[in-house]
C-alpha cells in the first residue's frame, strides 16, 4: 500500500509518520524515545529533569538503539544551565521544540546552528509571537493535556482551528489525543501532526513504575485535577489525595513536587504529583508503541475515509 500520511511535518521531521511522543521529565529517554522512532514516529528526549549529563548518554543510547530520527526538547521553565543551546547543538540534533517559555530567547540561536524549530503554545497570542520569533512549526497545546500548562487553558477543539487560521506554519496538536480517532479530528481541524504525551506514559516502553500506568487505565476522563488555576504554573496532573487537597489551594509551589523519582519508579502515588491528561479516561489497556502507532494510522485512516463519503452536493448553477 502507498504511504499517503505525509504532512510537512512529516518532511521536516523525516519521519513516516507524524506522530511525535510527548517529551517528559526522566520518561522520555531513550528506552521510549527509540520505540517511537523505530516505529515510524518522532521520539523527543527531554531535557526539563535538568540532569545534562544523564541527558547527553540517553542521547548517545539512541543512536545505538535507532537510525531514525529524534528530537530534543528544551523546557524553558526548567532551564538551570544557560549553555543548554549549546548543549544541544552539540548533541547533534536535528529538530528541538521548546517549550514553557517565550519563543524569542532561543529560536534564533538554534536555527542560526541549523536545527529545526518548533515552539509549544497554548494560546494565539504565543502563537503569534513565536511565528514572529522565526520557528518553523507549532506545537498547539489544549488545556485538557497533561503537565504544566497556561492557567488560561483553552481546550484542543477551540484553540487548534483558532491558531491554524492565523499561521501558515505546520502545527502538531498536543492535548487529548491517543488514538486514530483523535488524531484525524486534530487534522480536521488544522493539525498535520500530533504529539502524546499521557498516552505514552502508559506504553509498554515507558520506564515509570507499573501503579502509575495501572492508575492511568483506571482514572476517569473527570479524574484529573488543576492546580494554580489563579496563580502559575498551571498544571494538570491525576487526582489523587495530594493533587485533590491542592486543588483548592491558591498557589501550588515547586517543593510540592516532593519526592518526585519516588512516584515515578517507586510507584508511591502519593508522593508527589502525577502529571497527565483528561485522556486518560480513554486510555484502557497498556499497549506497546509500536501497536499505539500502528492503530492510530489505520484508524486515522478509517476515520478520514468514513468522513470522506461526505461530499457537497452539486447543484444546478455549478
Ligand atoms: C508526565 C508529563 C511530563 C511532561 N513534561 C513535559 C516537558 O518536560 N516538556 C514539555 O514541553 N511538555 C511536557 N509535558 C506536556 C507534554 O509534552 C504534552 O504536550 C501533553 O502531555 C499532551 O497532552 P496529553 O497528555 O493529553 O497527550 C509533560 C506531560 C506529562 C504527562
């Protein structure tokens, strides 16, 4: 069968697919990363877990593991080291996107050392300015997603077609998508990629401990909480007794982060905050990468023809 997904982004990117895994603090490192470049989607090591050296191995690791293409994401927020553009040209990568931050600090430094640039927004403004500041893409960032986010949050469905009428740039839809079905919305309203972030913590491939993937499968589309609502930053994390007696409170400071390694390869879901997405309530089995990537295409394909069978009627003066 002929390859029809390609989108810009997919020429950008190189890739076969335009499905891009969410980067995330300590997760996304190589053992995830090459499972999705090995399956024909774009793996995203991070960066925001602030540990370069760990970093730099995990990139060495995936060229051991993949030929195919990755990325690299620079968390703005999570910036403790000011070579960190540097730091990542060095590496060798091709495509940085960045993120929870302003657009102009690093964008023309990583396209002057000739890396692709895609910068996350969650609103039009932010949009606008980091088309200005000269990215070649868009990560458009819904509300409904997962980690840290605007306390403005705009849902997907409102934010994607808003932003991909105002931009020529390709843009990748983040927030709510894990499967074909989504994925196909988020190109009917302008996407040509996508990018998960929720659904990927719960992969076979991911390192997080077991509880989080098994709390993952049974929380429901309601069981997510906001926290810093009227403060900053916002974030969207599961509930669970920590992230539910926050949700009231004004501000959600760092240090309530607590022990952070514990949740995440410990399993103690209590002992800090659980980031992840309302798409966990349509998330019910963990799956391999390469299965999440091959359903989502043949489904994103099923969709697209089954929408296809709707065609304007023609009228006499046509
Ligand atoms: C556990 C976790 C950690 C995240 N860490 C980062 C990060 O370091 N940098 C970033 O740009 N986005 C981060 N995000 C946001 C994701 O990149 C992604 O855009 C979001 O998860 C998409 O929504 P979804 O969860 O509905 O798929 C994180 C999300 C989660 C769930």
């Amino acid at each position: 069968m002929t390859e029809t997904l390609s989108t810009r982004v997919t020429e950008l990117l190189g890739v076969r697919y335009p499905i891009i895994q969410a980067p995330m603090g300590w997760i996304a490192r190589a053992q995830l990363a090459s499972a999705v470049s090995e399956a024909g989607g774009l793996g995203i090591i991070e960066t925001s877990s602030g540990d370069l050296p760990a970093v730099r191995d995990e990139i060495l690791k995936m060229r051991d593991l993949t030929d195919k293409p990755f990325g690299v994401n620079i968390a703005m927020l999570f910036v403790r080291d000011p070579g960190i553009v540097d730091f990542v040209v060095d590496q060798g990568v091709r495509f940085v996107t960045t993120s929870a931050g302003d657009p102009t600090k690093y964008t023309q430094q990583l396209k002057e050392a000739g890396l692709t640039v895609f910068h996350v927004v969650p609103t039009l403004a932010t949009a606008r300015k980091a088309v200005d500041a000269g990215v070649d893409g868009l990560v458009v960032e819904g509300g409904e997603g997962g980690g840290f986010k605007n306390p403005r949050d705009v849902a997907s469905m409102v934010l994607l077609p808003l932003v991909c009428s105002h931009v020529d740039v390709p843009v990748i839809a983040a927030g709510g998508i894990c499967d074909g079905r989504s994925m196909a919305a988020a190109f009917a309203l302008g996407a040509e990629g996508v990018q998960m972030g929720t659904r990927m913590v719960s992969a076979a491939e991911s390192p997080v401990h077991d509880n989080w993937k098994t709390a993952i499968l049974a929380a429901a589309e309601t069981d997510t909480v906001f926290l810093n609502r009227y403060s900053r930053p916002g974030l969207r994390a599961l509930r669970t007794e920590r992230s539910t007696r926050l949700e009231r409170e004004d501000h959600v400071g760092m240090e309530e982060f607590g022990t952070i390694l514990d949740l995440y390869f410990g399993g103690d879901m209590e002992a800090s905050l659980a980031l992840g997405g309302q798409v966990m309530g349509r998330i019910d089995e963990v799956k391999p990468v390469a299965r999440v990537i091959e359903e989502t295409v043949a489904e994103f394909y099923d969709v697209a023809a089954r929408l296809g069978r709707f065609v304007a009627p023609v009228t006499a003066d046509q």
